[in-house]
C-alpha cells in the first residue's frame, strides 16, 4: 500500500476493496497494490478512490473500475464515490503485497 | 479520467467468436485428413493432400485464430479501437470462401491455373488485403512507440508479399513469365509467410502479452529491437534475390544467419520473462505457450538442419523441411495458439456475460468458463503427438506416423469440446 497515514475508516473502506478481483490472476485489487489512494469524507459525504492498472492495454480495466464503484455505492449509499485511474507512479510487480503473492502462486 | 482502457476499445463478441469457431473446425477437419494421408509426409513433400493440409492449417487454422485474436488484443496492444469491425467481417466471409476453393484446388492435385486457384486465391488475397488495410489503419491511429506494434505492421507487409509470391507461383508455372525455377519462388512464399507474416506477428503479440500474463515489468526490448532488424534485413535479401537468376551461396547463408540470430533473441527475450515473471505458477494457458516457445527453439535447431541438408543426417529429399515445417506449423503456431486461446477467448466470453453484472452478483472467474481438466487432456495428447511425428519422421515409420497423426486429430476434439464450452458458455449466477 503506497498510501500513508489513513484513518481506521478508510482502512475499513482498503478491506471492502478487497472483495475485487482482477478477473484474471483472482487476487484482490488490494493485494495486487492497484489502489493508490482513499479518501472518506463523511461531513461531505464523498468517498475518493484513486486507482492504476498493471498495464495501460488491460482488458479487463473499466470491469474492475466498474467492479470499485459498485461496491461502494453498496456499502457507502450515502456517500458519493468518485474512483479515477490514475498513471502515477507507474506500477509495478512490487507494490504487490506479500499476501498477494502468496496468492498469486498458491 | 479513464483514458487507455482497452474494454472500451474491444471490438465486439461477433467479430472475434466466429474465427475462433471456424479455426478450430479448420484444425479439426485438417487433422482428420492427416489421419487419411499421414504416409504422404514420408514421401515427395510437395504433395496435393500435404498442400492442402498446410493451407488448412495455416489460413484456415493459425491466420484464422490470429486474425481473430488480434482483433481484440489490437486494443491492447496499441490502445486503440479496431478500425473497422464491418471489414473484419467481409475479411471473414472472403477467407473462408477462398480457402474452400482452395483447398479444392490442392485435393485436385493439378499445379495448373485451375478456375478454383484463381478464385480461392483471389479471394484470399482479397480478404488478406482487407486484413492489413484495417491492422495498418488502427496502427497508424495508435500514438503507441512498442516495439510490438513495429512487429505486427511489418508482419502485415509480409502477409500481403506471401500471397502475391503465391500467386504469382502459380502463373509463372502456366505462362513462364520470368525464367527462374518454381521451387524458389516457392522457397520464398514459404519463408516470407513463415517468418515474415507469422513469426513477426506471433513476436509483435507476444512481447506485450508474455510480460502481462506473467507481471513482468523490467523487459530486455532491446534484444526484440535488434532481432526486428535482424530479421528484416534476413528477409528483405531473401526476397530481393528470389528474382536474381544466379546467386552466390554466400547471400543465402548471410540472410539465414541473420534471421537465425533475429530468432535466438526472442528466444532470449522470452527466457528472461520466463526466468523474472512474478507469477511463478504457470496456468494451463501459460503452460501451452511456454511448450509452444520450446517447440520454437526446436524449430530454430531444424532449419540449422535445413542448411547442412538431408544427406548429412541420411535422410531422404525434403525430410528435414518436413521436420521444420512439423515442428513450426503443428508444434510451435498449434502450440501457442492452444495456450493463448485460454487467454484471449474467455475473456471476451466473460466480458460479454459478466461484464454488467461485477459487483452486483457473484459472478464467475474468467478461469471458469473451460475445463481446466481437458485442457491439460490435450496438452499431453498434443505434446504426445509431435514426439511421435518427429519419431515417425526421424526413423521412417508410418505406423508412428498413424499414431501421431490420431493423437493431433484427439487433442483438435478435446480442444474443440473446451472451445464449444466457451462459446455456447449459459450465464451463471451464483
């Protein structure tokens, strides 16, 4: 996780993110270090979520965005959630978590 | 902003499905006749029934699967749409129509101008034409600088001089048009379709998808860089001096080294990606590839063996080109495209079922729309027949060859079985 001092919400918010899967190597977007970025505001009800891909060409990109915001709203109805992809930094294989490597392999 | 993403840039299930369908009828019905005609191979290599297995394989097998699949990994690849879905489909109609006149002509076993040559060929350059035109079009609207598209749009070159050398071939035949021997243009078509349309495209494809299936990051692209000139320069001597009556040898084995070595770095490429990959546990589509990858080193031995010639190894005329021909067209193409059917295909299956409904129903894996099982069925049938092709090549034994052919012609059904589950897949909601 790239992400530093988040409060114990947005934590709760990281693990809710965890029931996405990449569709292909079925490990969580979490683990896979796809999320960057959580903001939860709960005065004004927005819930930011800032988001990357392994490639700029992966297929299954806008299901896992897609995926992100359904869960959410799910989960946050009072909220407004904004998910955005993002390019910066560029991932890369080892911002994968050491559970999502374990995963990856099991 | 979501900028890049390829699904939005997918073409539709219509497009890709139906050449899908159609290759693996293709690789079925050529494997069937291979069963009925297996002694051929041990015998003069230019026969009608060998003709036609190799043009069903190759245009109705691999061009077809390739076509298919590049019309959904062209997103991918360049990041942006296909050009055109509606050529991609009157492509579709042209090559299937020709290859049907074709292959009737080659069943004919008459190496004349026949009315089917001309209309199957006709219509094959056609679709062939249709094919680059709309590749070439969504390459140029790509900002993308990869070494994978360069790859993919000389192959389109090379795809439009095979068929023209083809052509060509055949009317130079009937009306001796130019006073060089047939067997060299036909040396010519054979290696420029092989390596310029196929391999360049195979390696265009696989230098992006070999590192996202097995998330790798840190790529060696400058061994692909140099094995792209490589190769082209190899090519480009061979093809100038189809048309030169006398050529010093010398010519021949420069282009062939260079080609040689323009091979090898793929191969290293593809070591290294292997050897870095962060996803160590292969699945079945992977491991297909990865036994489709070493098939390509044996292919890369063979044509050093195609150099030294028959008599070196005590072989009969034309054998060791069977070999190469064996181990390219049904190892290394066949094996790929095996493998990398269980990484394209789903997921255009899943995507048009699953797509609208992630988040909101559990919904399956990708993994989950084919048997993990028979495709492990047909990896070791697969595997199993080119041993015994080579077997059967190497010591003269047709009744290997019989065993060969049978275990090609069950891994083209079980193959099939996974296919069909794919294509017809019912939605599950679980």
């Amino acid at each position: 996780m790239i992400q530093e001092n988040i409060t114990e919400e947005e934590a709760k918010v990281y693990e809710v993110l965890k029931q996405v899967p990449d569709p292909e190597v079925a490990v969580n977007i979490v683990d896979l270090g796809l999320i960057y970025k959580v903001l939860k505001n709960d005065k004004a009800k927005t819930l930011d979520v800032d988001v990357t891909l392994s490639t700029p060409g992966c297929p299954v990109g806008d299901t896992i965005i897609q995926h992100i915001q359904t869960v959410l709203e799910n989960t946050y109805p009072e909220h407004a959630v904004l998910v955005d992809l993002v390019w910066e930094p560029q991932w890369n294989p080892d911002m994968i978590s050491d559970d999502g490597r374990a995963e990856l392999n099991a | 902003m979501q900028v890049g993403l390829s699904t939005k840039n997918a073409p539709s299930v219509w497009v890709v499905v139906p050449h899908f369908l159609i290759g693996t009828v293709s690789f079925l019905v050529a494997s069937l006749f291979a069963i009925f005609n297996y002694q051929d191979l041990l015998g003069y290599h230019i026969s009608g029934s060998v003709l036609s297995i190799v043009h069903l394989m190759i245009l109705g097998w691999v061009s077809m699967i390739i076509f298919g699949a590049l019309y959904q990994l062209i997103p991918v690849v360049m990041q942006v749409k296909l050009y055109s879905e509606k050529l991609a489909i009157i492509t579709l109609g042209s090559l299937v129509v020709g290859l049907f006149f074709l292959i009737a002509a080659f069943l004919g076993y008459k190496f004349q101008l026949t009315n089917n040559f001309i209309v199957g060929g006709s219509l094959v350059i056609f679709a062939i034409i249709l094919f680059a035109f709309n590749t070439f079009k969504s390459a140029l609207s790509s900002n993308e600088k990869s070494i994978s598209k360069f790859y993919i749009m000389a192959s389109g070159v090379y795809l439009l001089l095979t068929v023209l050398l083809g052509l060509f071939t055949v009317i130079n035949l009937s009306y001796n048009l130019l006073p060089v021997a047939h067997t060299e243009f036909m040396k010519t078509h054979a290696v420029i379709g092989l390596v310029g349309w196929f391999l360049m495209l195979v390696i265009g494809v696989a230098a992006k998808l070999m590192p996202m299936f097995l998330i790798v990051h840190r790529t060696r692209e400058a061994l692909l860089k140099w094995g792209f000139y490589l190769i082209n320069a190899g090519l480009l001597i061979i093809f100038a001096v189809t048309f030169i009556k006398q050529v010093p040898e010398f010519i021949d084995v420069i282009s062939f080294i260079l080609i040689f070595i323009g091979l090898v770095l793929f191969l290293l490429f593809n070591y290294d990606v292997f050897s870095h990959r962060m996803r160590r546990k292969l699945d079945i589509g992977m491991k297909l590839s990865a036994i489709g990858l070493i098939m390509f080193a044996l292919t890369t031995l063979s044509f050093i063996g195609t150099y030294f010639g028959n008599s070196a190894f005590g072989f009969p005329a034309g054998r060791i080109e069977i070999i190469s021909g064996l181990l390219l067209i049904y190892g290394f193409f066949t094996g790929l495209i095996l493998g990398q059917t269980y990484k394209t295909l789903p997921f255009i299956i899943w995507l048009f079922y699953y797509q609208k409904l992630v988040g909101k129903q559990k919904v399956p894996l990708v993994a989950d729309l084919y048997s993990d099982k028979l495709a492990t069925v047909h990896m070791y049938s697969f595997v199993a027949s080119i041993v015994l092709f080579i077997a059967g090549l190497v010591f003269s034994i047709e009744i290997v060859l019989l065993f060969a052919a049978v275990a090609m012609f069950f891994t083209s059904m079980v193959y099939g079985i996974n296919v069909y589950k794919m294509i017809f897949h019912k939605k599950i909601i679980k």
